[in-house]
C-alpha cells in the first residue's frame, strides 16, 4: 500500500497534512536529522579553531561546504542518513557517517574526519537538536498562530465594546456585561500565557557521556571544554547553535526547561478550550452567527443545520494537544541513574503535540472569522431579564439605609418573571432622594453594564 493522505496513520500527515504543512519541516524526522547536521557542523568547525595542533583552522572554502551541508539539507540526505541507518542501526552514528561521506571528495576535511562527533555522547547531539527543533516551532508556527489569534481578539473588543450582553452565571440570567468585555477578558489571560511561552529559555548541553567532560579532558586535559562547550551552545547560529548553555547534566539534558515549555502551551490550550465552549454556547444561544460557505453542508439529514464546527474542532484537538504535551512534561524530566531511553521516544512525539495544537489554533481563527454578531438576538435576551436590576435597586437602597434591601428586592424577584413595570413601582416607592429615583428609573438590562465598554478598549 503506497503512503498518501489517506493511508495516513495520524490524521495530522492524512486529512489534516497541508494544514500543518508549515510545522513538518521543523518536526519531522527530517527536521531531526537536520539539526543534528547542524549541531555536528557547529561542533566540528568550533573545534579547528581551538588550536590544537593536529587540526588545524578549517580554510574559508571548507567552511563554506560544511555551512552548505546544513543550509540545503534535503529529504534525499535524510534518506541517505536513514540507509546508513539500516547498517548502524544508531541514528546518531548514521548521521556521524553520513557527514563524513561528504568528505571524501575533499582532503582537507578527510584527514580531519575523526573530529565529526570527537568527544561526544549521542546526547550531545540529541539535546540540542531537540531543542533547536523547538525554537523553530515555537518562533516560526506556534507563537505566531497564537499572536494572530490575540489580534483577531482584541479588533472584537474593540469593535464589540458597547455590544450589551446577558451575562449568565450558573447558566442563570447575571448582571450585564458587553460582547467586547467578555472577549477582553479572552484576550489578556492568552497575553500573558503567550508571554510565558516566550519566557522559557532553551537549553542545550554539550559535555560528554553522563555530564563530566570525561573523554574530552582525556584528550586535552589542559583545555577549558566546559567554556568551549558554552560558546558553541551559546553562539548564535550559524556559527554556533543560539540557546542557553546547560551546566549541570547527566548524559542526558534534564528536561525540566521542556516541561516548563510544555506547560505553558498546555496552558494556552486550556485557555482556548474555555472560549471555544463558550463561544460554542454562544451559537446556541444564538449571540453569534456564521458566516455561510456556499456549498458547505451542516447535516446529512437537517438542511437548516450550521454547526459550530470549527470551535468543535478546536476543543477537540486542543484535548489532544494537552494529553500529549502533559505526559511530555511528566515524563521528561525523569530519568532512570545516569541514562535510560524512555526519553527518546517520547520525545519524538513533541511534533504531534505542536501538530494537535497548531491544527486547533487554525480552527478557531477560521471560526473567529465567521462570526457575526446578532444583535437582535442579544436585545431580546436583555429585554427578557428586568429581574437583573435587582442589583443595582437593592445596592442603593442600601446605600441610603433602607432595611432590609436585599431581602425586599429577592421577594420580588427570585424565581419570577420581573417586568419593567414591577421594578419601576417598587423604585417609586422607595424612601431615597427623588435624583436617585430617577436613576435607576432610567436604568434598562442593556444600559446596566458598568465600565465594560472601557475595559474592553483598554486592551
């Protein structure tokens, strides 16, 4: 059976494929093997130029061929790597041989080939490859989508600012509020969880077999490699990788940063998982409408039927983007002594989580841009809940030392139909000043929202 989108096994390289189109480079296990490239070159050109006599600084032109590895690294070298790998059955030493078979064309390189991977443990390669893959999809897709989606947020806030709105707390009739305010409040919690994800240094350590420099201080004692080490970690790419340098290790980088990224991405998920069901339950109610699309078809059975699908798409797989980005952040930072392996597995799975999620946050920008407010819906809803100003009558009557104020107005209102009439009558029978009568006699559900409006443009 030949592989294509619908003999996919995961949905995210089947129905889903040109959806994510962006991610598969960065998370693929191409994208693995191109940063582990990357990694190995950074090492191997850092090292001709610690001046050790027996290799020498590298020559403008083999520097540039090696640059020229990384920078057009293609499908067919990670095909290359993957035959190297059916002999090795060691992904890392294929990528180690790969490199080297590049060289034998060029003498300069061949006679310094055992410097590719000299003096490093698999891990070397793999943490940093790791997290070079994830600052790539966190840089270039996940936080960009979520920038987006906080834009669109905020132009609905702005735009919905004086959109009276029923509240419902409970599921029951609440004090009144506006569309744009609800959206708001959206809109800074994703902010500052945004702000959180970016926050999350990314650290690579690069310092042998369970973290002690062992076969490099074997090899030159006198050389400082954990500064060398930090300037390779720490040097921006190309000549060097751009994270943070990671002291302390075993064989294996801790995890704890990843678990600390996967958190936070987990956290804007359930963010959007709030507001995807509470715009859901907008629909219902019928505070949004959607936009049509000609031909699209809501039911098989009912022709009325326009669903909110995308908002159900988007809680959907946002369930799936934190499942997996919560057993990452639980299992990763536990290692069995100096090395076990359940780590690499697992690892190879961050790309779906990113996948669930990116996939989400385009459902809900595609949903976002087919809601249209319907006002008369959200009128009739207020106009129908008189009983809401219950609040602000009882409060000023307190204001003024009416006994028993909120026991008056919850005899009046609790569990009945209120009408505009009613409340009026109890007003113009309360001993307050006649200005504060007048007041709250102007007082509607839909005028009744306090600062709103101004909260919601604020953002």
């Amino acid at each position: 059976m030949s592989f294509s989108t619908v003999s996919a096994l995961s949905p995210l390289d089947g129905r889903y494929a040109a959806k994510l189109a962006a991610l598969r480079p960065l998370m693929s296990e191409q994208g693995y093997m191109h940063r582990r490239v990357q990694v190995e070159v950074a090492w191997f050109i850092a090292l001709s130029d610690c001046g050790f006599a027996e290799f020498k600084p590298l020559t403008g032109g083999a520097r540039k061929y090696l640059m020229g590895l990384v920078s057009h690294f293609s499908e067919a070298d990670a095909l290359a790597i993957k035959d190297i790998e059916k002999t090795t059955n060691h992904d890392v030493k294929a990528v180690e041989y790969w490199i080297k078979s590049k060289f034998e064309a060029r003498p300069e390189l061949l006679a310094a080939a055992e410097f590719v991977h000299f003096a490093c443990t698999s891990e070397d390669i793999n943490n940093t490859s790791h997290a070079l893959q994830i600052q790539a999809a966190r840089d270039t897709v996940v936080l960009p989508a979520i920038d987006g989606l906080i834009a669109k947020l905020r132009e609905m806030a702005h735009q919905f600012a004086d959109v009276s709105m029923l509240s419902r707390t409970h599921g029951q009739t609440a004090s009144p509020t506006t569309v744009g305010k609800e959206i708001a409040n959206v809109a800074v919690r994703l902010t500052k969880a945004r702000a959180q994800i970016a926050a999350v240094q990314l650290l690579g350590k690069m310092n042998g077999a369970v973290g002690n420099y062992n076969a490099h201080l074997a090899a030159w004692p006198e050389f400082d490699w954990e500064a060398f080490s930090r300037k390779v970690v720490e040097t921006p790419a190309p000549l060097g990788l751009g994270l943070s340098f990671q002291p302390y290790s075993i064989q294996i980088e801790p995890h704890d940063y990843m678990a600390e990224l996967f958190d936070a991405v987990a956290r804007v998920n359930t963010i959007l998982v709030d507001f995807s069901r509470d715009i859901w339950g907008y629909v219902s109610l019928g505070y949004f409408k959607q936009r049509l699309k000609k031909g699209e078809i809501g039911s098989s059975t009912m022709p009325h039927k326009v669903n909110p699908i995308d908002f159900e798409n988007a809680e959907g797989n946002l369930g799936l983007a934190n499942a997996v980005l919560r057993h990452l952040s639980e299992k990763l930072p536990i290692s069995r002594w100096q090395r076990d392996l359940t780590d690499s597995t697992v690892l190879r799975n961050i790309g779906v989580a990113f996948g669930y999620a990116t996939l989400a946050y385009a459902s809900l920008a595609t949903g976002l841009g087919k809601l249209e407010i319907n006002q008369e819906a959200l009128a009739d809803d207020l106009e129908a809940s008189w009983e809401v100003l219950a609040e602000p009558i009882q409060t000023v009557m307190r204001r003024f030392g009416v006994q028993g104020a909120y026991e008056q107005l919850k005899e009046v209102t609790r569990g009945k139909t209120v009408t505009a009439e009613a409340l009026h009558g109890l007003i113009r029978s309360l001993a307050i000043p006649e200005e504060e009568k007048t007041r709250l006699l102007a007082m509607t559900p839909a005028s009744y929202t306090g600062k709103a409006a101004e909260l919601a443009r604020r953002i």
